[in-house]
C-alpha cells in the first residue's frame, strides 16, 4: 500500500504516460493480421480453389447469373449483421464515455462541495480525492489496457466512505450539504462500477464464429464467380481488405479500453488540472 500511495503522488500527465504504447497489447497489428488472414484465404482460393469450381459448376454452361444472384442475397444479410454489431459496440464506446465522464463529474462536485465542511475533514477529504484521481489515472488505465482491474481504487474508496460516514453534522445547512456530497459519492461508485464492468465485457464468442464465418463464405462466392484472373484477384483483394477492416473496427470498438479505439483519461486529467492541481502540496 505504501508503495501505491508513492507512486500516486506523481503528477498526472508528467511522470507517467497511461497511454504509453510499451504498456499496451497490439493495437493495429490486429486489424493488419485480420487482413492478411482474408487476403490469404481469397487468393490462395483463387489460385488454387478456383479452377477446380470453375470445372464443377461452369462445365457445361455459366451459372454466373445464379452465382452472382445468391452472392447478392447472402451479402445483404451479412451487411446488415456487420453494421447492427457495429452500431452495437459503437453504442457500448459511447455509453463507457458517458460513465466515465459522469464519474469525473462527481468527483469534481465532491471537491468543490468540500469547501464548505470543517476542517480538519475538508483537507482530508480533498487530499483522498485527489489521491483517488491520480490513482485512477496513473494505476487504473494502464491495468485496463491489460484487461485488468486493480483493487487500489476501492480501497482508496472505502477509506472516502468511512471519512464521510463518520462525520456528523452540526446544522441543517451542514445535513443538506452533507447528503449531497453522499449523493455525489454514490453516483461516482455506480459508474466506477461501469467502468470496470466494460474492462471484461465483450461481445458472446458464437457471435465472432458467425463474423469470421461469414467472410470466409463471402470469399467462397468470389471463388465461384467466373472471370478472367487479374480482375478476379483485384475484385477478392478488396473484398478481403474491406472484412478485414470491419472485422477490426468491431472488435477495437468492443474492447473501449483496450483496442485502438479507445476511451482516455481526459475527463478525470481535466477535473485535476482543472479544479485540483491547485491544492496539490508542493
């Protein structure tokens, strides 16, 4: 514990980078493996699959028509799954913004609402507060880019809610700010909670089997389709390219902390630079 409280004395955004790239699992390595796995596929198929099918069902006439006709029909079905999960794991980015920053918001209506409480509680309570936003910052991110939940901020929590819940008040303008702050303090708890809750969520598995199913049965289409070799190798290579991207862009989104499309620290580095960087002992 001593050494978390050490190194939370840093200064967010001097001494340690939660972003730093070293700290991180590959990002855009990803999107390029997915790629070159759809790009492999297509043209080891058009290569080597191809001639074969081009014998099978083109031997005694073109079926290009039928081909071309059921190709369309599969197509507009997965498109329509591709961009539903991708609405969808845009959906859970935005709401992970919108938790984040409303724990932010808390703290920052904590610090200010401590103004108005005795000392010696109000340093103490402001000096936890400001130990809670550099741990969450400096601790809490760089383990979220790992998948991980450190226990620390709980801890530094508890030791808010016990300050809180010990103080007693005096007056009935002291009870009103009193049940405010605690009011502010449950609403920082619940979207701490969503925040952690978004580090392990992601989408079922069977739904990434139908995803990578599905564009292999994409490039089965272009290997039936009879044409001559080059515009068959440029229509399949961006073909692949394009599930590649997809695939990636639904997966960065579906991993917010994680992956390259990622949420930052900027609201809790605002509300210390901001409103509590000027308390910070020198």
């Amino acid at each position: 514990m001593e050494a978390e409280t050490a190194s939370s004395q840093t200064r967010p955004g001097h001494d340690r980078n939660p972003d730093n790239v070293a700290e991180q699992p590959p990002r855009l390595g990803v999107g390029a493996g997915l790629c070159a796995f759809f790009l492999t596929i297509t043209l080891a198929g058009v290569v080597l699959i191809h001639p074969l099918m081009r014998r099978a069902i083109h031997s005694e006439r073109q079926v290009n028509d039928v081909v071309i006709f059921a190709a369309a029909n599969y197509g507009l079905i997965y498109a329509v799954l591709l961009g539903l999960l991708t609405v969808a794991t845009f959906q859970t980015t935005k709401d992970l913004e919108d938790h984040i920053g409303e724990e932010a918001s808390s703290l920052s209506a904590m610090y200010h609402s401590a103004e108005d409480y005795p000392e010696p509680l109000r340093s103490e309570l402001r000096a936890a507060l400001r130990d809670y936003t550099h741990y969450v910052i400096e601790k809490d991110w760089p383990a979220h880019r790992l998948g991980k939940t450190p226990k620390g901020g709980e801890h530094r929590l508890e030791a808010i809610r016990a300050t809180l819940y010990a103080f007693e008040t005096e007056s009935k303008t002291q009870a009103v700010l009193h049940d405010e702050i605690i009011r502010q303090f449950n609403t920082l708890n619940v979207a701490r909670e969503q925040r952690l809750n978004a580090v392990s969520s992601s989408m079922p598995a069977v739904l990434w089997y139908v995803v990578i199913l599905g564009g292999v049965l994409t490039i089965m289409f272009l290997w039936m389709i009879h044409m001559d070799f080059l515009p068959q190798i440029f229509l399949g290579g961006i073909t692949a390219i394009f599930l590649g991207v997809m695939t990636f862009l639904i997966y960065a989104m579906d991993h917010p902390l994680q992956g390259a499309v990622s949420v930052g620290t900027e609201p809790f580095q605002s509300v210390f630079d901001l409103v509590m960087k000027w308390d910070e002992p020198s």
